[in-house]
C-alpha cells in the first residue's frame, strides 16, 4: 500500500516566529486517522524566524530527531550538551527517563528544518543528544543518518528504536531502490524536488506512507532531496 498526504492537506500552525505543517497529530491539530506510522509518531515540517525557537521545555521516553533543511539549528539541554547542526546534518536526543531542551535559530535568515518523533523500544533510557555531518552528495543512494535496527552497523547516529532515518540527493532521472522488510513501515517526504514511488507521482513535501511494498522503487523527476523513516510496524 502506497498513500501519499498532499502538502496542502496537512495540518498547520503559524504564529509570529514559527510556520509549521504536522503530518501527523500534534499540539491543536487532531485527525483520527493521521496519528502515525508504525513507530513513527510525529512529523513536523517547521521554518523558524532568525533570532528565534522553542524554549526550555521538557520530554520524556521519545527518540526526537531534527533534519535540518535550510540554516542551522542551535541545541541546549539540561545536560549541559550545546552544538549547531547546520542544511543537510541531522540531531538525535534520546528523551529517556527525562531531559530539558532548547532549539534556536541563532541565523540571520529562517531556518527550516524536519522535526521527527519516534517511539523508543524501552523507557526510561538514560537521556542524551548527539549530531553528526555527513556528506552533502549521497550519489543517488539512501545514506542512514541514525539507526537503531537490529544489525546497524554503527556508523550512523544510535537510536533507542528499532527504527532508521535515511536521506539522500537523487538527480533528476536517476532512481533509487530500498527495500522494505516484512512487517515495517516506510514514510517518505521529498524535501525539495518531485519523485515517484512505485509509479505514484509525489510532490514536494508531500508525505508518503508505504507498507507491505517488498520494494520501493523512487524515481527523480527533478532534483530531489529525499528523507525516509524506516520503522517497525
């Protein structure tokens, strides 16, 4: 099954510093049939104005991983951890037994990043954070930029999870295939650029759930840059 949730149909929030779209529920958007994808429990696709972001505020037991599309995003936490994750690297905090954290835009233009939520395997972890860089030109693969899979490999970001965030640059005309296990999920966003999946065009920013697809085959129609969640169902 292949069912792609247009840009324009997904929820949305604006104040004076922040233009967000959910493509799940969250905060005062609630649609009973938009509240997951296996393990994968939020999806927030957010611009931040310069100078500006989320203050202190607390989580517990939830793996929060931010894609950062555009700028940069400053990270403080209770910890004592503070870093900048700049366009194209990724963030992971592992919420646990409970941490407190900060996210700025301390650029001079908006920031625009993908903020992703999922479900740890065990509560109560000890909390943490990490970042990590990696290469901005992927040659037409996905590359896994955190990973909690049984089997990962450890050059990915860890994940309390059994759960991988994957992206990739694809040029238009090139395709990619990832497979897909029994029993999992996958949700695909094209960041920029259109693709299609297995045939079914996808927009940019759209959000596309597959499930019981042993492959997925994904076509660039233009330059495209891809970030996938591959999770247990």
């Amino acid at each position: 099954m292949i069912h792609v949730q247009p840009f324009d149909r997904l929820g949305a929030f604006r104040n004076e510093w922040l233009n967000a779209r959910h493509h799940f529920s969250f905060g005062h958007y609630h649609d009973p049939a938009r509240m997951g994808a296996g393990g994968l429990r939020v999806w927030n696709d957010d611009e931040i104005a310069p100078g500006r972001g989320f203050e202190p505020h607390p989580h517990r037991d939830m793996e929060i991983i931010t894609y950062v599309r555009e700028g940069a995003i400053t990270h403080r936490d209770s910890l004592g951890n503070e870093g900048r994750t700049e366009a194209g690297d990724v963030q992971v905090m592992h919420a646990g037994s409970g941490i407190v954290h900060g996210e700025f835009n301390l650029e001079s233009k908006p920031t625009r990043i993908f903020q992703i939520w999922i479900q740890p395997n065990a509560r109560g972890v000890a909390p943490g954070w990490g970042a990590r860089s990696f290469p901005k030109d992927s040659h037409g693969t996905l590359t896994a930029l955190a990973d909690g899979r049984p089997g990962a490999d450890g050059s990915a970001l860890p994940l309390y999870a059994d759960a991988a965030v994957l992206a990739g640059t694809v040029r238009a005309g090139q395709s990619v295939r990832q497979t897909l296990a029994a029993g999992r999920v996958a949700y695909l966003v094209p960041a920029t650029g259109s693709i299609t999946v297995n045939g079914i065009a996808v927009a940019t920013r759209d959000g596309v759930t597959i499930s019981g697809e042993p492959a997925i085959d994904i076509v660039a129609i233009e330059d495209a840059e891809l970030v996938l969640v591959d999770v247990a169902g």
